[in-house]
C-alpha cells in the first residue's frame, strides 16, 4: 500500500512539474513559431479581453484602449494627444529574457525590450521591462495581458 502511494504521489507530483516548460526545452519548431509570433509587433494578435498596464501606470483595456493601427510595418496606438505614439520596432533583449510555457497554450515572457518609437513625429527610444501572458487559441497566441516598467526612459533617437 505505501509503495502504491509513493507511486501515486510521485505521478501526481510530475503531472504538475511538466505543465511547466522553459522556453529552451521546447522542440525547435515550437521555439521558432513562438519567435516568429513575438518577432513582428504588427502580426501580434489581441483577446477580447485584453488588459496592460503602461510604463507611465495608464491601464489599457477594452474601455479606454482602441486597437492599434497596422501599417507600414509599424503600429500606431491612438489615444488623446498625449499618449498617442508609433511603434517602429520592439526587440526582445535575449540576455534579459525568460520564457515559459504552460499546459501548451499559456506563454508568459519576462524581460526587457529595447522599443523605438515616434511620439508626435520625433525618433525615440527606450527600454522597458515587460511582463506577458499570452493565450494559445485555435492553433494561434494571442496577448492578453501585458504591463511595462521603464529601465530607461524615451530619449530622443536618431532615425537609424
């Protein structure tokens, strides 16, 4: 009987240790389609129920928070004046990064993000630190929660 319930303790055990899996462990052709979906902020798809928190503490959801504009492989936010801006690229630094899967349909990435960006029209730069869930539906991710914290904040760029 104890060895029947070492056994099962043991299974149990390891049923929840594996629902977790390091981004390094996964096959190769899952890393390069969780890559390739990360790669291109204009291909990022949203839920419905998407929630962020801002590095400057705003919270964008379905309320106050309009989708962004695709084109000319950058994205546009809208907003008021003040918090409009175009995202021109958004790199994950891979030396500051973890990633884990859960269950096969749960990402969650933690790390810095090196952004370049225009607000009203000027180059910027900056970097952030970002933490993300995104969600696994229908063979596609998608984002659904996000929240930045500056490491430093917008400086002008130059247009490289």
């Amino acid at each position: 009987m104890r060895t029947l319930l070492t056994l099962l303790v043991f299974v149990l055990f390891s049923n929840t240790i594996q629902a977790q899996v390091n981004f390094e462990n996964l096959s190769k052709v899952e890393q390069q389609e969780i890559l390739a979906y990360l790669a291109d902020i204009s291909k990022i798809a949203y839920t419905r129920g998407y929630v962020a928190i801002t590095p400057d503490g705003r919270l964008w959801d379905n309320q106050n928070y309009k989708p962004p504009k695709v084109f000319d492989n950058s994205v546009k936010y809208d907003g008021t004046p003040k918090t409009e801006f175009l995202f021109r690229s958004m790199k994950l630094l891979p030396e500051t990064s973890k990633m884990y899967v859960y269950n096969g349909n749960t990402l969650i990435v933690n790390g810095v993000v090196d952004v370049r960006l225009e607000i009203k029209g000027q180059p910027m730069k900056m970097k952030v630190g970002r933490l993300e869930t995104h969600i696994k539906t229908n063979g596609k991710w998608q984002m659904a929660s996000g929240s930045g914290t500056f490491v430093e904040p917008p400086t002008p760029a130059d247009n490289k």
